[in-house]
C-alpha cells in the first residue's frame, strides 16, 4: 500500500498500535509494519508530524524517557483517544462492510 | 551536514519554535539509533508538515482560546456595570444617569477609546471563532485562511486586553461612579484575566510563524457565514449589522423614556460599524480589495 493510500487512514492506525500501550515514534512504526505483515510502509519521518498533530489535539499524552542513556518521547493514548478510536473504529466497520457487501 | 542539522535548519526556517524543534530533533535522532538506516524523508517537506499541521491547529486553538477569553471578560464587565447599575436601577448609560455626566471633560477622548476597543475586540474574537470553526475539520487551512484567523485573534485579544485596563482604570483614577463601582475582588478578577489576555498573545505570534504552505483564497465576511446566495455581499451585511444595532438601540432608548438618546447611541454604534469595516476590513479578511 503506497503513502497516499496510507495517509487518510495514519491516525486511526497510529491510535489503534497505541491502544495496546505506550511507545516511542520507531516502535510505533515497527509495531504498524509487524501488524500489518509487512503491507503497511510509509516514510518513517512522516509518522512524527501525526503524532505531534494528535496530541496537540489531545488524542494522545508523551512524556520523555530514558532508553541506554538516550532520551525518548514516548507516547501513550488519551480517555478522549480511547473514545475516539472507538469512533472511528464504528465508522470503518460500517465502511467496510458496506464495500465488502457491495464488492461481493 | 547530518541529517539532524539539516532538519533542525528546514524547522526553524518553517517557523517551527525553538523548543518543539530541539523536541523534534531528538525523536529523530533516537529514531536513527534505533536504526540507523531508516528512511525518514526529506528534511525540507518533513518541516513544512510540522508547520502545516502545528500552525493549523495553534492558529485554530488560539482563536477558540481568545474568544474565551473575551467572553469571560465580557460576562466581568457586564457584572461590573450591574453592580454598579444596582444603585440606580436601570441600564449604563440610558435614562437619567449618563457615565459622562460623572467623568471630567478631557475623560472623552479616554472613553471614546474604550468604546472602540471593545467593539472591536468583540467583533474580531467573534470571526476569529467563527473562522476557526468554520475549517475545524481542515487537517491544513490556506496559508491566507491562517493569517486571517491569526490576526482576528490577535487583535481580539490586544483590545480586549486595552478595553479590560481602561474600563475599570475609570474607578480608580477619576474615583466611583453610579455606573462603575468596582469592589477588591473585582480588581483582582479584571487583572487576572488583562494577565490571561496578554499570556494568549504569544501563542497567537508562534502560530503567525507556523504559516501552513498550502495555497488558497481567503475569501471574505460572505465564507465566514458560509452561505452561496449571491445576493449576501459583505457591504450588504455591513449594512444589515449596523441597522440592526440602530434598531436595538433605539429601542432601548424607548424603553427608558429616552428615544433621543437611543437614536443617538444607535447612530453612534451603526456607524463605528460602518466605520470599523471600512479601516479594519481587508485587514481582517471581511472584505476582499475589488
């Protein structure tokens, strides 16, 4: 799946790999590819601009850690983030199976 | 240059505050430790990302934050002419105890000020909202759409803040009117928020610098209300809002036996509309220059 294919759909994912706990932005990415098999690649720096945009929107909380003597900004999902996964969730099941019952 | 310099080079040329960028830079450098042969894109549009979303949201967040602001200073004047209203029971301004009456003659010119700076403040935190609002669900607005919104919010939040300092500064310098007699708590409640008005005004010039890239018309008063009927220019609603204002205010005036005066104020205040978006227009994005 390319970039802009990609891009409507980060923050949904971004805050579905955070729902299962708090991870720095290279850990995120990971876990998107690991999840996904694979099929979900972007460019790696673009998922620090959402990540930033999600917590100035109160999605998301970060604080620093220390990881081997480096600082990392490790984030974690928001009760607003939890419910509006859950939003967004509905919304993508229904879109889903509307297209999965019209395609099939 | 490494990678990190030249990043930390494009978000600094991108507006982007000095220590959300030292913030920025460190995720990346991790992200490299990490693995040091990962792909994280051009230097140059990464920045601009970070301007485009971080300057949308600040622009929009400091526009909501400034009519807050303004509302609450509103409610505090509001109460502040009330309690003094109390003593003689009727409207500021209207039936027989006028603020003037009370003030020294070169006071004129301090009050014409206030009028002004209130009305203002009141208006541009208004579309600074009303903007904001209208392009919530805008991941980027137009670099056009971003100044605007920043400069409704930052004028709503300087005049607000002048209107807060004179207004109740009456009380203190030319001492206690039927109309404006402030109690301690008072003081304290009016300094607070000046405080809280002057504190928003940063945010408001970080989100000045955070231009977002994207490319775009503005547009005018007409796309603040969102409507496509041709027939709404902004002169047109100029023109509506003033007579409305006349309308009000002569009728309070009737309301407290004093239709001469009510004319008079309606006169005055539909004509500092008028006024206000003929100086202040292009500036805030009311009307486009044809």
């Amino acid at each position: 799946m390319n970039a802009e294919e990609l891009k409507g759909h980060l923050d949904v994912l971004i805050l579905a790999v955070l729902a299962t706990g708090p991870l720095h932005g290279y850990a995120v990415i990971e876990s998107l590819k690991q999840r996904s098999g694979g099929v979900l690649a972007l460019p790696e720096g673009t998922i620090y601009p959402a990540l930033h945009r999600l917590e100035a929107d109160g999605l998301l909380a970060s604080e620093w850690s220390t990881a081997s003597g480096r600082r990392r900004r490790v984030y974690s999902l928001t009760k607003r983030g939890e419910k509006d996964l859950g939003v967004r969730r509905e919304r993508w099941q229904l879109f889903a199976n509307t297209i999965e019952a019209v395609l099939a | 240059m490494s990678y990190l310099d030249t990043l930390d080079n494009e978000l600094a040329l991108a507006g982007i505050p000095r220590r959300r960028r030292s913030r920025i830079v460190t995720e990346f450098a991790d992200h490299l430790d990490e693995n040091p042969g990962a792909e994280l894109g051009d230097p140059g549009p990464l920045a601009q990302q970070f301007a485009d979303e971080l300057g949308t949201r600040l622009a929009r967040t400091s526009a909501y934050r400034a009519f807050a602001l303004l509302a609450l200073a509103g409610a505090l004047l509001v109460v502040l002419f009330f309690s003094g209203g109390r003593t003689w029971g009727g409207w500021v301004g209207y039936g027989y105890y006028r603020i003037t009456a009370y003030l020294p003659g070169w006071w004129v010119p301090y009050m014409i000020v206030c009028f002004i700076t209130a009305q203002v403040a009141l208006a541009a935190g208004s579309l600074a909202l009303l903007r904001a609002w209208r392009l919530r669900n805008q991941p980027v607005m137009t670099a056009a759409d971003a100044v605007i919104v920043n400069r409704r919010a930052a004028l709503a939040l300087v005049c607000g803040a002048v209107t807060m300092t004179l207004v109740p500064a009456t009380h203190f310098v030319v001492g206690p009117t039927p109309a404006l007699a402030i109690s301690p708590a008072m003081t304290v409640a009016v300094c607070v928020l000046v405080f809280a008005l002057l504190a928003a005004l940063p945010s408001v010039l970080t989100a000045a610098r955070l231009r977002p890239s994207r490319e775009g018309q503005a547009g005018d008063l007409v796309t603040d209300l969102g409507t496509d009927d041709a027939r709404v220019t902004p002169w047109r609603v100029a023109l509506a809002l003033s007579v409305a204002i006349l309308v009000v205010a002569t009728l309070l005036g009737i309301r407290t036996d004093d239709t001469y005066d009510g004319i008079l104020r309606g006169l005055l205040d539909a004509g500092a509309c008028m006024i206000g978006f003929i100086a202040l227009g292009r500036y805030l994005g009311l009307r486009t220059a044809s």
